[in-house]
C-alpha cells in the first residue's frame, strides 16, 4: 500500500511544527521517496537523533505503506 506525499508532509508537520519539508517520489510509485527536513528542534542533535524525530513522526509506516525513505536533516541557517 503507498502513501501520499502530502500525508508524509502532514505527519512531520503535525510533530515537528517549524519543519521545512520536501518530498521528492523518487520512482513515481508512492513507495520509495527522498524526504528533506529541516527544524530548528534539530539543534543540538545528532544526525541519528533527527532522523529518529522523522521516523516517530510517521507514526510506525516505514517499512508499511512506506517502503523506502531516503532522509536528509538540516538546522536552518542562521543570520
């Protein structure tokens, strides 16, 4: 079963307020997609800790109705 992008970018949103998110379908099928996030809740996290922050957000779907998430994390730049 796929998942939509926009309930992908709903969900992070939902438990990550200030993220930025992109989603990017990599191979048209609603399985496999590359998700770019960024948060300022990221600061002073490891890489594993905000990947682990994007996958609590999907509530238990990856490896589900989402096959494969290719994640990159970011801190907005500051001024």
């Amino acid at each position: 079963m796929a998942m939509n992008q926009s309930d992908i970018v709903q969900m992070i949103k939902e438990a990550i307020p200030d993220a930025e998110v992109q989603i990017e379908d990599l191979r048209g099928d609603g399985d496999h997609y590359a998700a770019y996030v960024r948060s300022a809740e990221f600061e002073g996290k490891t890489r594993v800790q905000q990947h682990q922050m994007v996958y609590k957000a999907l509530q238990g779907r990856m490896g589900n109705e989402l096959h494969a998430l290719a994640l990159q994390t970011s801190v907005p730049e500051t001024a």
